[in-house]
C-alpha cells in the first residue's frame, strides 16, 4: 500500500490495518519455521507496510504536539 493512501485513512483505521498485517505476519513466521511458506516476498511487503503505517502514525504525534 502506498503512504499517500494510509495517511488518507483515519486513525482507527490505520490501528486496524496495522493489527491486521501484524497478524497475517505472524502466520507467515509460522509457516517459514515449519517449511509451508510458498511467497516469501509477502513478509517483506508486510514488513515495510507495517513500517510504514508506524512511521504516519508517529508523524501525526508529532504534528499534535507541534501544532498545540
């Protein structure tokens, strides 16, 4: 997913998005360890979009303190 897209989204939203790859991470660890993972890009691609969605997140703290 592209950042202009997940800083168009809502907090809550973000927060959803974030628990939700977290998750789809974790099974993907899971099926490595047990030899079953077939795309191994995806864990890659996840790990950047859950970076990325960290870093929006962060930045919008910090647009709130700046800006009070």
């Amino acid at each position: 997913m592209k950042p202009a897209d997940m800083r168009s989204m809502s907090e809550e939203q973000l927060v959803k998005l974030e628990t939700e790859l977290h998750t789809e991470w974790r099974n993907l660890r899971f099926q490595e360890s047990v030899g079953q993972l077939t795309n191994n890009a995806r864990i890659r691609t996840i790990r950047k979009d859950l970076a990325r969605i960290l870093t929006i997140r962060h930045e919008r703290v910090l647009d709130a303190e700046l800006g009070s």
